[in-house]
C-alpha cells in the first residue's frame, strides 16, 4: 500500500512489479533523463485514477495545477514545472476524440520534448488509444505504455505494462488496424479507484475545460464556414469585376485588405 499525503488520508494500493518500475524509472531521471508515460483505454475505464496514482508516487507534490487537459495548459505547466516534478496530461471530455485535437496533443507533446528533457520532467499522457499517439513520442520517447481495460464483466482497475522493447513491437504490429492482441505485455496488473487529488476539484476542473473546449471548437467550425464563404465572394467580385483592387473589395465587404489577399489566395484543402 502507498500511503497518500494529499487533500485525503486514504491509501492505494500498487502491483509489485509496476513499483519495482516507477523505482526504477525515479532513480533514472536522476541521470539527465526524462520519463514520459502513456496510459489509454476506454473512456471511463480509469486511466485517468491510474495515472494519477503513478505522477504522485513519482512525484508527492503533484497537485491539480500539473493535472492539465489541453494543449496550451501543457505547455504551461512544462515551462514552469521544476526538475524531477510531475505533469499529468489528460484527455478532456470530447477533447481528444476527434482527429483535429489529437493532432493539437501531438504537437504540443513534440514541441515541448526539449523543455521536458532539459528539466527531467516526468510526463503521464492520457488519452483514449496509443495508435493515435505520434510515432515519435510513442516509439522512441515514450519509455512504457500502460494499457487500461475491463475483465469480460466490464469490471474496472485492471491494466497492462508495455516496457520500450515490447511497447514498439506492439506499435509495429497493431497500428495498421489498431490490435492490442498483436502485442505481449511484460505483466498485467490490478489498481483501485483511489484519487490522489480531491476528486471533486479535479472533476470539475476537467468540466470547465471541456466546455472550453466545445466553445472553441463550435468558434473554428464558424469561423472556417466564414472563411469559405467569404472566400467565394471575394473571388466572385475579383472575376466579376477585376478593374476592383484589393482595397475597395475591402472596403465593399467591410473587412480588412490583408484579409482580401489571404482570400483569394486561400485553397480550400
């Protein structure tokens, strides 16, 4: 049992051999390392509990503000987190499931990869399926995959250790259609429902930032039919009347002139 110092008195209880790791794993990043983890699985399956439970017994002074759910918060959080510190970077509601905001978490993970090296970061990447993950970060950085599931009851706290070896073999063979099977994890293991942070606070901080999310991703949807639209008519006026220069197309439809350039330059992909 790993006893839990924050917001609550209660205990967790941890597989033998995936302590033995974060053991390990602790006395590495002393050595001018970084320890990237990734934890997916189902929604709902606790992933998220799991790799909370690992951030904190890595690092005791994880505390909400390192528990982040977008990419900017991230990025954040690596620039002012201090050596050997933990940062756990979580799926929010919506957030990951679409092709778009996986490609935003790529970029930021790939972006931040020196800061994190250079300050021996501890980084637990949660999302929903290690196959959407960058081929960069999930074979070469990323030191282990744990893979949470459901036994066939649909009962939860059950999960798979991937070391670097078996985690790409797994990538190689079980991309292509996205099969966990075509992979032997090193051991499987138990965990429990157990918050290292006040769950509450961590519940609603996720909360806000999904409705953020869905704000910002229903702004881009208008915005991008804006741009289409104003795209055709700017070209439309241009073909129509081509005598028009840039500035009274500008002016006509009452935006800026920078924006008439970038208008009828603009191919729709």
């Amino acid at each position: 049992m790993v006893k839990v110092f924050q917001d609550t008195d209660k205990e967790f209880y941890m597989d033998g051999y995936h302590k033995d790791n974060l053991d390990m794993a602790k006395k590495v990043v002393t050595k001018d390392w970084d320890m990237i983890f990734v934890y997916d699985g189902y929604e709902g399956s606790g992933k998220s509990v799991k790799a909370m439970q690992d951030a904190f017994y890595c690092d005791p002074t994880l505390d909400l503000k390192r528990i982040v759910f977008n990419p900017k918060d991230f990025q954040n959080a690596v620039k002012v987190a201090e050596k050997y510190q933990a940062i756990v970077y979580d799926e929010a509601y919506g957030g990951l499931s679409s092709r778009s905001a996986m490609g935003a978490v790529n970029r930021a993970l790939v972006k931040m990869l020196t800061v994190i090296r250079a300050k021996n970061l501890f980084i637990f990447v949660v999302l929903p399926c290690f196959f959407d993950l960058d081929r960069y970060v999930a074979v070469w950085r990323s030191r282990a995959l744990v893979h949470i599931y459901t036994n066939e009851g649909f009962q939860r706290g059950f999960f798979e250790f991937y070391n670097t070896d078996r985690k790409l073999s797994l990538y190689m063979l079980g991309k292509k259609f996205y099969e966990y099977k075509k992979g032997r994890p090193n051991f499987r293991g138990r965990f429990y429902n157990t918050y290292v942070v006040n769950e509450k606070h961590y519940r609603k901080k996720k909360n806000n930032t999904s409705i953020q999310i869905e704000d910002e991703t229903r702004y881009e949807r208008v915005a991008s039919k804006m741009k289409d639209k104003l795209t055709l008519i700017t070209k439309n006026i241009k073909k129509k009347y081509p005598e028009l220069s840039e500035r009274q197309i500008a002016q006509l439809l009452d935006v800026t002139q920078p924006s008439i350039g970038r208008y009828l330059s603009f191919k729709k992909q």
